[in-house]
C-alpha cells in the first residue's frame, strides 16, 4: 500500500505544488473525503466513534468533517459547444460541423454560444476557442471554422484543470471500482513497455493518438445520435478516454 500511496501522490503533490495549494488546505479536504468514503463503506450505524477507527481521525474531526460536501465537477461550456456543433442539425451535415456565420440568429456562432451558456458572452467563447487553434476566422472575420473536433484548453489554464478533474478523477474511479468490486465493471487496460528508444515511443505516439481520436469522434457522433432519440433521456452518464504518457527510465531492460 505505501508504494502505491507514493504512485499515486507523487505527481498530485507536485501538480499542488505549482498551482500554489499548501498542505493545510489539501489536507482539510482530504479529511472531509475520507470521512464521506468511510460513510459510505460502512455498514449498519456510524457513530463517530467507529468512524475514527476507519479513517483514523480523531473523534471531534469526524464530527465537525461528517458535513463535508465536495464540490461537484463543472462540465466544460466550451467542450460543448465544440460537441454541438458537430452533432445539431442546424450546424453539422452528416457530423461535418458548417461553417457558420458569426453573428446572427441560428445557425451562427453567436446563437450556439447562447444555446451553451447565456451569462458568458459570446465573443469571450471565440477568443478562446481561436486563441487555442480550436477554430478558424474568414479573413473578413465574419465566418467561423471548426478546426479541430474537441476543444483542447492552453497548458496551465483553468480549462485544462478543469479537464484534469474530471478525467483524472474519473479514472481513478473506474480503477477503483475494478478493485473494490468481486467482478470489475469497467474497461481498464494498458500497454507498457520499457527499453525503447524516442523514435520507437514517437511513432507508437503517433498511432496511438490517430486511432484513439478516432475511436472516440466515432462514439461522439453516436452518443449525440442517442441522446436526440426519444430513448436517449436517461439518468445515466459516462466518461470514455485514454492516454499516452512516455518519460526514461533507469533500467535497460525491456519489459
């Protein structure tokens, strides 16, 4: 367990680092959430008392930490409209988003910005979105591209912490639930290879990335198809990605 506590924290504790979050506060909220897992996993009635055995808090932190609520994740205005635009009607021909007009009533971009967000105006989305190469401005600046398929946030802004959240955190969830469930319900798997040289991990990158993206626009473009159906209104959410990470290591030997 100290190993993998090590794993795991290593590169989270360096990520608060940087950002600038001090240990107290991490260690707050840390706290509040061991307290609401220990409430969830335990069974019959929780007094503070076996809640301190479970997490190894003291009996007055349980009591004062039993009404912590973690903040719920925000989902991403502007991943959505880059999602809407390939998947309405209005905007996209056979999942082919349309060039659209900047302004004006739908179909233009100004109107979809609306339909996402109505307190975020909507030449603050297109800065953003031209700013990251997302989309493409006619050289009159009237009419808008859509360039790229997601909206991919600059390195170190919110909207990239923002994604970390919810992808990391939902990994971590799914691996989780794998663990702690008799039968894993959710896919996990992963390649891993040591002894290569930059060449070799640069074109597996590259492969990785092609097919990946489109395995994904392809379960875009069906997922949107379900939710515009009438069966397409359940309770349910999901959250399917994948990733590639590279760095050297110490040993010679291929795994």
């Amino acid at each position: 367990m100290p190993t993998m506590l090590d794993h795991l924290l290593s590169p989270l504790c360096r990520l608060m680092v940087a950002r600038g979050v001090g240990f107290a506060e991490f260690a707050e909220r840390l706290k509040g959430h061991y307290v609401q897992a220990a409430l969830a996993l335990a069974e019959g009635k929780t007094t503070d008392s076996r809640l301190s055995v479970m997490t190894g808090l003291q009996r007055r932190e349980i009591a004062r930490l039993r009404e912590f609520q973690p903040k719920p994740a925000k989902p991403n205005h502007l991943s959505r409209l880059v999602a809407l635009w390939q998947s309405e009607p209005e905007y996209a021909r056979s999942g082919a988003p349309l060039p659209l007009p900047r302004t004006g009533p739908a179909p233009s971009f100004e109107a979809l910005a609306l339909m996402v967000r109505k307190d975020v105006h909507p030449r603050t989305m297109l800065d953003t979105l031209e700013t990251t190469g997302t989309i493409r401005l006619d050289e009159d600046g009237q009419t808008v591209h859509l360039i790229e398929t997601a909206y991919l946030p600059l390195g170190g802004s919110e909207d990239q912490l923002e994604y970390l959240d919810l992808n990391v955190g939902d990994h971590l969830a799914a691996a989780s639930e794998n663990v702690l469930c008799a039968e894993p319900p959710f896919f996990e798997r992963a390649v891993h290879y040591s002894g290569l040289s930059d060449e070799q991990v640069a074109e597996l990158s590259a492969k990785f990335h092609a097919r990946q993206m489109a395995l994904l626009e392809e379960m875009n473009a069906e997922a949107a198809k379900m939710k515009t159906s009438k069966a397409g209104q359940g309770k349910m959410r999901l959250r399917a990605g994948g990733y590639f990470y590279a760095q050297p290591t110490k040993t010679k030997d291929g795994l």
